[in-house]
RNA sequence: GCGAGAGUAGCUCAGUGGUAGAGCUCCACGUUGCCAACGUGGUUGUCGAGGGUUCGAAUCCCUUCUCUCGCUCCA
C-alpha cells in the first residue's frame, strides 16, 4: 500500500457504515440529532472488540518497562456524573466556556475578553466593532459542558455537568486507589467510558461528535522520571494502533506548539492518522499530555485533601507527575472503518491470479469484476467465521451446516447464511470483513472435511472438521 | 452562530406544477456441486418536518430540522 494511493471518500464509508449495520445517526426517524450517533449490531462488535484489546493491551497484560518486567496498571469505571466541584478545580468550569461576540457585518467572530485586541477585519485601522458599519452581538456563553441537574428541583445548587473526559474519575480516585490496592508508584490507573462535549461544530461522521467514547490511561510517577515515560507511552501507543493493523505511513507523532497546550499540560504529542478529510494532512486519534502535578494539585486544594505521595523507601514527599495516553475509542472505530474499506478487483472465471486493489477513478478491466472488503485485522472483526451450506436445497447439507455453526460459535462470534449462491454469500461477508467463511458440501458428508475460504485472498482449502476449531483459533488471534 | 450547497426506497440517484421512478440491495420460490450467475414473483417512501400559494406541490414561497463545505471553535 503505498502512500499516495487515492483515499476512499468519506461519504463512501457512511453509506457503507448504514447500509450494513456499523453506524446509524442518531434518533435518525425523527431528523436525528446533530452531533450524535448510534453504534449499529456491526459496529458496537467492532467499538468492543477495540476496547476489549485497548484494556487487556492496558490493564490485564500492561507493556514491559526496560527491566522486562510488566508495568502496573489497575482498572476504574467512575461515574459520568461528579461533584460540581471537580470540574471548577480541574479548570473546566472557568475556562472551558469563553464569551463571543459575532460582528454581524463582517462575519468575524471575537473572543468577548480580547475585544480589544483584535483589528476590524474590513478596517485593520479600527478595532474591532469600532467601525461605524460594525454591527456585534451580545456576548454568547460557548460553554462545552453539558449541564444537568440532580434531583427534582432546577436551581444553581442542582447544577451538575456531564464529563467532558474520563480523566477527572481517575484523579477524584487516585487516594482511593493508593489507600485500597496496595499500588506503588509509579503505576497507571485506566478508565474507558463516554464523555460528553457540547461542540461548536460537530464534523467528519463520528470524528467529532458531541457524545463519544475515551479511553484514558493516567500514569502517576516520580517528577524525575516523567520525561522518560513520557517517551515510553509515547512508544508504547503508537505500537499499539499499528498492532491494530494500521499502515505505517498513516500514522504520524505531533508535538503540539507551546501556545496550544492545554491549560493543564506541560507538553503534548498527538498520534494523527490520515484521515480522507484531513489528507495530505493528518487529524488528532489520540493524545499523550504530560500533565505535571497539575491535576492532584489541584484537587489537593480545592478538595483541602493532601494527595501527595510518601514513597515507602525514601521517605520523600511529592506530588506525583502524570503522564496521559487519551484515546478516542469512537477516533479509533473511525480509524479501522477508513483503514479496512478496499476497493478490489478480483479475476473472473478464466483469468489467472488473484484480487489486486482497484486503481482509483479507472474502470474495472476487461475479466475483472469488483468487490468491496474490509480488512479488519481478524481478531477486531466484527463477525469472526461464516458458515454455508454449500446449497439450501439439500437437508443433509443444511443440517451439517447448523452443526458445525453451531459448534464454532461457542468460541467465536459465528454467521450463519444459506441465501442466495454461494459467491454472493462470500461477498457479503467480504463487505463487513468476516476473515473466514466454511462451507459445508457433499464431500463434508463423505469424508468430514470442510472448505475454508480466505478473505484476502479469496483461496479455499480443504480442511478436516477436526482440526477446523484449530486452525481457525492459531488464525483468529492476529 | 455566520455564509454556501444539499435532503426523493436500505444504498446511489433521476424526476422543474398534473398517477412516485430507475439501478443495486433485500425477501420468497425455482434453479445452482464454490466467488456479486439465471428465471419468476414480491416488500420498502408522510418526496426531511411544519405552514403557505394553487383546482392540483417532490417541484413555487416561508419557517424549521438534518447533512456537507468554508469561517469560528476544538482542553
């Protein structure tokens, strides 16, 4: 694959996502609802399938350090909903909401607090909304919380926010899990779950929605050391996407400029991905912030809570520094959806060799017929193995077929087709990525061997039903 | 929130004031001994929603919702 070849459309994707079952705008029979979206049979297989490898690549078999030994990481699933107070100490209250003033005339948009230092965009000599023709709106709250209120009665003590990351759980329960699991520094606590952010402009599919999914490691250690793990997780996240199957050249580090740092964070490196509506350039997948002592300190006053660390050895007192792989588990469904979808085409009946990917914008050549596969790494796919009978018409062939599928799906999430000739059977199956199809036949009957046709490469071959659970087991797992 | 474009079947789209359409998909039956085969039949739509003009609106007007792109924003 190279990195130049033509990036598929995102509208091709949608409509794939819809018309298969991975992704469906929210509340879509009544207009849907902008900046929302519904993860369909496929698609939620497909979002658990990432988590699921995220949080055994994270907690249940966490990374090496140098020695060879594995990291320490524990596991929390906090609340969406906390105290108000979180959200004033972690910065969010005040400074996730900023003032604006549109200028109606000129179109231009200014931060309320900066009037003044913004020039008129028709008249650079004037300021903005000095010039006579100008014509400003009031001030608009952009606040990117949602808020809520808890309990029966609306008032401003009810006030509550939905989170707008995972992150603050982990620091609300950092003292509970020092003083409850018996953890040492430095170790990680992570977290998956959905946060809430009020965007501006929700865009590009689920890219950027109001409602997504994070999956946020936060990793306390010794001031001294942070920079060092911060070159690890740095390391040890980009592994990991590629783990996933993702192209080498589709995945770029980032460091972010002094002057787009957040708030809380010494310093940031994003893993982008070429997406097809940022190509050439790459868009955020994923953030690895050094966020110092930033948080614990802050919650430490604002809490009047000492959350600062004795190591057990030394004796020293600090406040530990984190270091933060955030992710974006629905980025990442996003990202594996643009990855697998290919355009192939596949030799007719006649012609030798095997599927090539399409060439974009040129017609399929003479011999060719196309087919569209996704090529998800097989054990993210959403459906694992399909199972045939070879025609619907002949009892004994069905009857084994429900057999063996019903065998093969207590150890993997199995589909069960007998519609339709056995080609097209393959094709749909192509279409959502399953990486193996088994079809029953006569000679099953005779001699107890199957077929076991390959996505990719579209090869079948024989193999003997006892050693099917086998093959497809040492198969599954990459 | 501003500007521009768009919204018709599951998907892609045609239809400019006079009976709601095509291709693909999907379903059933037949056929079919391994790659979107074939035959026959069939399902699917408040033409995004609401209001207006008209004898009559998918079509013209207004409002609204949603999508796309560009601003703005993006912790």
């Amino acid at each position: 694959m190279s990195n130049d070849r033509q990036l598929t459309p995102l509208d091709t994707i949608v409509s794939l996502c819809k018309r298969r079952g991975f992704i469906y705008q929210s509340s879509e029979i009544y207009g849907g609802i902008n900046g929302f979206w519904d993860y369909g049979p496929l698609g939620v297989q497909l979002k658990n399938n990432i988590r699921d490898d995220w949080w055994r690549s994270m907690v249940e078999c966490a990374p090496l350090d140098e020695n060879g030994e594995p990291v320490h990481i524990v596991g929390l699933d906090s609340s969406i909903i906390q105290n108000p107070r979180a959200w004033v100490a972690s910065g969010h209250v005040g400074g996730f909401s900023d003032p604006m003033i549109d200028c109606r005339a000129c179109k231009a948009r200014f931060r309320a607090d900066h009037l003044e230092e913004y020039d008129c965009p028709r008249k650079p000599s004037k300021k903005a909304g000095a010039h006579e023709s100008c014509d400003l709106t009031e001030p608009r709250e952009f606040n990117l919380m949602f808020e809520t209120f808890v309990g029966a009665v609306k008032s401003d003590e009810s006030r509550a926010y939905l989170r707008p990351e995972t992150a603050q759980g982990i620091f609300l329960n950092y003292k509970n899990v020092l003083d409850t699991t018996r953890v040492k520094l430095p170790f990680g606590i992570a977290q998956i779950g959905k946060a809430f952010r009020n965007e501006v402009t929700p865009r590009n599919f689920v890219f950027r929605s109001r409602e997504f999914e994070q999956m946020e490691m936060e990793w306390f250690c010794h001031p001294d050391e942070s920079e060092k793990w911060m070159d690890f997780w740095k390391r040890e996240r980009m592994r990991w996407w590629r783990s996933l199957g993702i192209r080498e050249e589709h995945l770029i580090f980032r460091d972010h400029e002094a002057d787009e740092l957040a708030h809380y964070s010494k310093a940031c490196v994003d893993v982008e991905y070429l997406y097809p509506f940022t190509a050439p350039k790459y868009g955020e997948l994923e953030g690895i912030a050094h966020r110092g002592c930033f948080d614990l300190t802050q919650h430490g006053t604002h809490a009047e809570m000492k959350l600062d660390y004795t190591d057990p050895v030394t004796n020293e007192r600090f406040v530990p520094n984190v270091i933060e792989p955030a992710s974006g588990l629905t980025r990442g469904v996003l990202v594996l959806l643009c990855e697998a979808y290919t355009e192939e085409w596949v030799p007719k009946e006649g012609v030798e060799g095997g599927p090539r990917e399409a060439v974009s914008g040129e017609s399929t050549p003479e011999g060719y017929e196309s087919r569209v596969v996704m090529k998800f790494a097989p054990r993210l796919a959403p459906v694992k193995v399909a199972v045939f009978p070879l025609l619907k018409n002949k009892p004994e062939l069905v009857a084994k077929a429900r057999e063996v599928f019903k065998e093969l799906r207590q150890h993997w999430h199995c589909f069960y087709d007998q519609t339709g000739a056995i080609g097209r059977r393959y094709r749909r199956q192509d279409e959502i990525g399953t990486p193996y199809g088994v079809t029953i036949d006569f000679d099953t009957l005779a001699d107890n061997t199957v077929t076991l046709r390959d996505r990719d490469t579209m090869k079948q071959e024989r193999i003997s039903l006892d050693e099917l659970s086998g093959h497809l087991a040492g198969r599954l797992a990459s």
